[in-house]
C-alpha cells in the first residue's frame, strides 16, 4: 500500500514538474531595461533621416533594427521646460515648470505634486540612474529619483551632473532591470578636431537665414557635432553588448529639442520643436513594431514617459498625461500642442499646435521682437548677423525674425511651406483652418489650467533679478525695479 502511494506521488510530482518547466518556457521575455540615450539641442540630420552629410552609422542602425519616428514634436523648445515635463509625464505648463531654469530656488519653490517617472519605475522593481544633467524645474530629492548614484546631496540642484560609474558593468552583474538616461552633448559639443570635417562652402542654408560666415560655419559643426554624437552612440551599444545587456533593452535615441540656433531653439518652429525618435528593442520587435517600423503619424515627445513606462509593463499612472506609443489601445495624436515662456531674462509666451500638416502658432506678446535681449546676444554668430541686418543684407524673408514686432498669429501650411516663411492666418482662403486650431488652443489652455497665462509674481521677478541683473530689460523687470526702488541687479525675495 506504502509502495502504490509513492509510486503515485512520484508521478504527481513529475506532473507537476513537466507542468511547471512547460509553463517557464512559454513564459514572456523578463521586464527589459529601459536607456534613454538624450541629447542636448539637435536636429534630425542623419542617415536615418535621409541625410547623409556625415556618416551615423550607429544610429542608422538603431533606427534600421528598431521604430524611427518621424515627426516627433517636443511639449517645448528649451530643455529644462522639456525635461521637466517627460520626468513628469505631464506639460511643462500644468505643473508650473514652463519658465526655463526656474522654480528651483527659494524665491518660488515648484513641487511636484505627484510621483515622477524614475519613482514609477523603481516602485516596480528597477534600478535608476542619470548620467549628466537632470536640469528639472522644481524642488525634488535626487535620492527618490536615483537608486545608482544619486549624487552628493538631496539638493534640489535641478543642473545636477550626475557621476560617471560602470554602469553598464554594474547592472549586467546585478540581475535587476533598469530604467537610465544617458546624457549627451549633442549639438552644445565643442570639438577642435573633428574627426569628420565638413566643407563649409557644401552647406545649403535653409530660406529664412543670411548666408554669413558664421552661420555657415556654425552650421557646419552642426554636422560635425552629430558624427561625433553618433561614435558616442556606438561606444553606448558597445557597453550594452558587452555586458550581456543589449538583447532585452530597450534603447530611446531623442533629443531635448532642436539647435541652439536663432529661430530653432526657443521658437515653435518645427526646427526648434522636431527632434530625432528612435527606439530599438531586440527582444522586443514584435511589441515596438505593431504600428509598423516608420511611424509617420505625429507624436509628442512628452509620450516617450508614458512608452517607456508601458514597454516595462508600468501602468501609465491616470495623473500623468503622457500615453503609451506602443500600447495595443493607442490612437495617434491629432495634434501636438507646444509652449514657450521666459527663457533666463527674457520674457516671452508664445504657444502652438501642431497637426500632420499644419502649425498655428500664437504670440502673446506680439509688440516685443523675436531678437529681444537673450543669452546668444553674446555669441559672434548672433552679433555678425545683427551687423549684417543693419546694413541691409537681407531679402524679405530672411527680415521676417529680425522685425521690431512679431504677428498675433502665424499658420503655416507644412505640406507646401515646411520652412515655415509664409503667414496664412490673414488669408481668406485658410480662415476655416485658422479658427479651427485656435479653438484648439483655447480648449487646451482651460481644461490643462496652463500656467502660463498667470503673471509672474514679485518672488519669481525677485529670482530673475538675483541670477541675470542688468540683463533683464522687460517691462516686468523694470516694473519690480520701479515697484520696490531698486536700480541694477539688485533683488531680494518679498
């Protein structure tokens, strides 16, 4: 009898374990990493992209092997207003992070009022970590953000370089999955010796731009820059392969915004607004290419949070407004809204819609000039072009940015103007468009609560005094000054 009842539980037991390996070997892929490779102020100029002025071979093949996103628009032209809002996978503009580089200090502090994106992430198990700036517009604690490297205090120091460390060494031993960024200089890199130098007369300046030397040569590095950017790339894979890592990670190749040249960076041009989108996951190909491997449909970079969040399995949490690009319910934007406001001393609100073809944009402040004081016063480029404009180089449309005073409103037919030079909003024929997107816009702006329609208080002007001082020129700067009997720079919190 003994014998009859282990002769049946050993083959329960051998049930149970034939069972149970079958079940392993049908399970899914283990939760992929997540590396967002992030870069500083550069335009889609590659391969992949269709340009082959400098060769980007590791980036091509992110893009060969992966999703490339065409036209991808980020929630802002200026990177601590980007950044803010993917960490928050929310606009810049509903959570009080739209003014660049502010909120940060003690004149008026911006919290958070919910949990970030690396929160969700190592609330589900991963490890993080950033390499290089965090440049996020509000008061947070680097140690909830970071697990790996959190840096030397809690501070709130929103410019924070993260340290360098074996990371790709350090994970691929610990076993645990991880959600990183990887901070690249991009379009800011000053090299003295490219190792790919591009012949400054072979450069096409786009319509809107005098041709000078400057510009052109700026131009060129541009270029230059990118190679460079994409060897740092191919080091970046390199690491991920080594360590055992590459197969089940999942690669988000963007940058911030566009370069840091007059009308692209700080502007809701597309040049400002549409960067490179690549995301490349080997284990993964048949989950990212559902929607198929070039997605020509327009996105929001604010959704590379939600995407990021939904390929790890992370439910997109219903305070965040950013969406899941791969989830099996997705449905493409119908339009991509964007914002600028105060960049440093300069005052400005501007705020556009995006579709597929069009753009609307709407200047509130429509009396002060593109060119207003700003941080590239004080570049070469910046002062030979003014030189250039005073002596009467330039043809009416290269005179449109420089112009004392800019249009209420700007629509641009992209199908047929994708330099965006030819205002429609006073033309007959385009009025149905026109009230269409405004409508759009002012929807948006009630129902986000969009910060940025509420003056800046005594404190916030009180900061811009203290870091810029006599750089600010503004009405809103001179009024402080008027208000509390002050001349210079001289500022202090009321």
């Amino acid at each position: 009898m003994q014998q009859k009842v282990s002769i049946k539980m050993r083959f329960f037991f051998c049930l149970w374990l034939l069972l149970f390996l079958v079940g392993c070997q049908s399970q899914p892929n283990p939760r992929p990493n997540v590396l967002w490779i992030y870069v500083e102020d550069m335009n889609d100029w590659m391969g992949a992209y269709g340009d082959h002025t400098v060769p980007t071979p590791n980036i091509d093949k992110l893009a060969d092997q992966g999703v490339r996103f065409d036209k991808a628009m980020m929630p802002a032209p200026v990177c601590s207003a980007v950044r803010s809002a993917i960490i928050a996978g929310d606009m810049q503009t509903s959570i009080g992070a739209h003014h660049h580089r502010s909120g940060r200090a003690g004149y008026e502090p911006v919290h958070l009022a919910h949990s970030s994106v690396p929160e969700q992430f190592r609330q589900h198990g991963y490890e993080t970590f950033n390499i290089g700036k965090d440049d996020y517009n509000f008061i947070y604690d680097r140690r909830d953000f970071y697990s790996l490297m959190p840096g030397p205090d809690p501070g709130h120091h929103a410019g924070f370089d993260g340290a360098e460390f074996d990371w790709a060494t350090r994970l691929g031993q610990s076993g645990k999955p991880f959600f990183g960024q990887i901070q690249l200089r991009g379009g800011k890199l000053k090299i003295k010796k490219p190792p790919v130098v591009v012949d400054r007369s072979s450069v096409t300046l786009p319509p809107y731009y005098n041709d000078q030397p400057l510009t052109r040569d700026a131009w060129a590095k541009h270029y230059e820059n990118i190679h460079v950017t994409d060897l740092q790339v191919g080091d970046i894979l390199k690491q991920l392969q080594d360590n055992g890592l590459l197969e089940n990670t999942a690669v988000f190749f963007f940058s911030d915004h566009g370069m840091g040249f007059l009308r692209h960076k700080q502007f809701l041009y597309d040049g400002g607004l549409q960067v490179p989108l690549i995301v490349n996951w080997p284990a993964g190909n048949d989950k990212i290419r559902t929607l198929g491997q070039v997605r020509e449909e327009i996105v929001s970079g604010l959704d590379i949070a939600g995407a990021s969040m939904g390929l790890a399995g992370i439910p997109v949490p219903e305070h965040m407004t950013t969406r899941d690009l791969f989830a099996d319910d997705y449905r493409p934007r119908e339009w991509v809204i964007s914002a600028r406001d105060r960049c440093d001393w300069t005052f400005d609100r501007i705020r556009s819609v995006r579709t597929n073809r069009y753009k609307y944009i709407r200047n509130y402040f429509p009396e002060r000039p593109y060119m207003q004081s700003q941080f590239r016063d004080r570049w070469k480029m910046t002062k030979e072009y003014r030189q250039a404009f005073n002596q009467g180089k330039f043809n009416t449309i290269q005179s449109l940015f420089m112009a004392q005073a800019k249009p209420a409103e700007e629509l641009y037919d992209l199908q047929n103007d994708p330099h965006e030079i030819n205002n429609l909003a006073a033309f007959p024929a385009h009025q149905v468009q026109l009230a269409q997107l405004q409508q759009v816009l002012n929807q948006w702006e009630q129902e986000s609560d969009d910060k940025g329609q509420y003056a800046e208080t005594d404190k916030s002007l009180a900061e811009v005094l203290r870091y810029f001082g006599d750089n600010c020129q503004s009405p809103e700067c001179q009024r402080y000054r008027d208000k509390h009997q002050l001349s210079g720079n001289l500022a202090s919190p009321q």
